[in-house]
C-alpha cells in the first residue's frame, strides 16, 4: 500500500471526503469505449486547459524526476478517465 500512497492521492484523504466508488463489471456486462488498464506510475497538476479550432489542450505539470519512465504520447488518465 506504501507505493500507491506515494504514486496517488490517498494519502490525501481525510475522513468524511468524498470519493468516487465504481461496481465492479458483470460477466456479460458490455464494454464500451476506451479501456486502460495498469499501474499509476506518477500523478500530475493540471495547470492549463485552453479550446482552440474545437479541440482541448491539457497542460500538466509532474516530477521531472520521474521523465525516464514517461512516455510520449503514452496512457493518461484524468480521475480514471481516458480523455482520448
């Protein structure tokens, strides 16, 4: 649990926050749109969000110390949500 307390914000958590809690899928149930899956390897701030020729662009700010592991143009996600 260490790791995803220092790689999330949980650790951020007091009691009475609240939180957003998804059931897990049924066998059967259908998927549909963009499924990621795998390890949060680092959090980021977003610090800018500007509209331009009908598109969004997101700009994060996150540990230069941890550049080595990140990927151009690799999976994100913005509170559990894919936004491509």
């Amino acid at each position: 649990i260490k790791e995803t307390i220092d790689k999330t914000n949980l650790g951020h958590w007091k009691e009475n926050d609240e939180v957003n809690l998804e059931r897990a899928m049924k066998l059967g149930d259908r998927l549909d749109g963009h499924i990621v899956q795998g390890h949060v390897d680092q959090i980021g701030t977003c610090k800018n969000i500007e509209e331009a020729n009908g598109s969004w662009y997101f700009t994060f700010e996150y540990d230069s110390n941890l550049e080595n592991i990140t990927i151009e143009k690799g999976s994100i996600t913005i509170n559990g949500v894919s936004p491509t």
